[in-house]
C-alpha cells in the first residue's frame, strides 16, 4: 500500500494534469453546441459500427446451425427425389409401377466434409459420420448436384470415402437422352472433367446431353446427375467415341455430402450370390 502512495505522490503533477484536461474537455463538449453535437455524431457512429460488427459475428457462428439444418433439409429431399425416380415410367416401354419396398429403397443420410483431396492421382474424401450413423462401407455418396464416391471404409464416428476423381474409380452411366450404355471414368488430370467410356461410335451422342447415372449400377441409385457432355470425337482404335464430361460436383467447395442408404443391399447381395454357378 506504502508504494501505491509513493507513486501516486511521485506521479502528482501528471495526474492533476489528467484531471484537468479531462474536466477540459468535458466542459467544452458539454457547454458548446458545435463540439456537442459533434462529439454525439461520431459516438453514435461508432456505436453503429460496433452493433453492426456484433451482428456480422453472431450471424457467421450461426452459419454453421444453418448450414447443418440445410443439409438435413436436403437429405430429406434426395430421398424423396429418388423415391420418385423409383416410379418414373420409360418413355415408349411396358407401363411399369414399382413396389411400396422398391419405393423406399434409398435414404439420404446428410454428412459434412472434413477433409479432402482433388490434386492427386487417387482422391478421398473424409465425412463427419460412421457406424453410429448407420454408415457402411460400400455406400454411394452423392452431392446436391452429382455423384462424390462410395464409403471405402468406417469407424464409429468418421468415414472415408473413395472420390470419383480416382484413377481406379469407375461408375456405370448412360446418356439420359438416349440411355445409351457405358462408364464414366477420371483421366487424373482436371478435377473437373470425366470421360465416358465404351459408348459405341455408330450411336448419336450430343454436346450437351446429360450423363446420369445407369440402372445397373452397383453402387448408386439409377439416374443421379454425373454431368454434361462437353466434348464428344472418336477413340484412335475408331471404335468408340470419345467423349469429355464435365462433372456436376463441384469437388473443391464441397462442404456437405450425402450418404445413399440402401435398404435393399443385403438381400441383393444374398440373392446374387446364391445364383447358380454356370459350367
């Protein structure tokens, strides 16, 4: 307390010189209308500014509420979108009705993205659900513009997901116009852009037509977006044609997945595997 004193005693001067300029200044912006009406101006100002700076702050926390309740909005959409792909009938064929079971094949699960690759060779993705969420490897993960990948591999809580930008990757795809048959595969070289393979030179393929993906696939739902037609010329054996495609997904600014979970998996697997054996 004896050295408080001291100070104060040693600082004296100073700080009666602080008093004075402070009742100063007080007086002048009290007792004159010019300095007043400028001093509540510029208070109210950065008053302004600092509520306004307060607001932008607590609406970007709440960006990640939003955004988590988008999501889940959406995987409830892809849900019933694919369920209504499940009773779409074919243009020109025997009319078709799918069953109550075959209708709710498919449930979107909404995931968040962690973390990623698009630069290399063999890309992955890492997504913030596993087992707990239902999640298993081999399932199909779409964006809400095309496919992303299958589940390679699942702990309790994350899982790991083979991209579509992978070397080794290929997926079952047709032309939406045409529902010509092939595959759709990445090169490895521009994140952006696939090509579709083993589509016979002989059938009309146009710049612009939709790739989605085909019936037949083993892995996603029939007729999920994969993307445009940007490109089409001919293979060098003259056999097939060559054909670019631009991919939907915008890999690198995706932040939420969806995982497709097949309620019919199991008992096509078992059915599949019991079929007889040909010699």
């Amino acid at each position: 307390m004896n050295q408080l004193f001291q100070f104060l005693l040693r600082q004296r001067t100073f700080l009666l010189f602080l008093v004075l300029e402070i009742v100063n200044l007080w007086a002048i912006f009290s007792y004159n209308t010019y300095q007043h009406t400028w001093y509540f101006n510029t208070t109210n100002q950065w008053a302004a500014s600092i509520l306004s700076t307060t607001q932008e702050v607590k609406k970007y926390h709440q960006l990640r509420i939003v955004n988590g309740q988008l999501a889940a909005e959406n995987a409830r959409l892809h849900t019933q979108i694919l369920q209504l792909r499940s009773q779409q009938q074919p243009a020109g064929k025997i009319p078709y009705f799918a069953s109550a079971a075959l209708m709710n094949r498919y449930q979107a699960i909404a995931c968040k993205v962690i973390d990623q690759t698009t630069q290399l060779s063999q890309n992955y993705l890492t997504i913030d659900k596993g087992l707990s969420d239902g999640i298993k490897p081999g399932m199909a993960v779409i964006s809400s513009t095309g496919i992303v990948g299958k589940v390679m591999s699942s702990t309790e809580n994350l899982s790991l997901i083979v991209s579509v930008l992978h070397t080794s990757n290929t997926v079952s795809a047709k032309l939406k116009s045409s529902g010509e048959l092939g595959y759709m595969k990445w090169s490895g070289y521009q994140a952006e852009v696939g090509e579709l393979m083993d589509v016979s030179k002989y059938k009309k393929v146009t710049k612009g037509d939709t790739v989605v993906t085909s019936d037949y696939n083993a892995v996603f739902p029939p007729n999920v977006p994969i993307g445009i037609v940007a490109k089409v010329g001919k293979e060098k054996d003259d056999t097939f044609h060559d054909i670019k495609v631009m991919l939907l997904t915008q890999f690198s600014t995706l932040q939420y997945v969806y995982v497709i979970k097949n309620r019919l998996a199991y008992q096509q697997a078992k059915l599949e595997q019991n079929k007889p054996k040909t010699e």
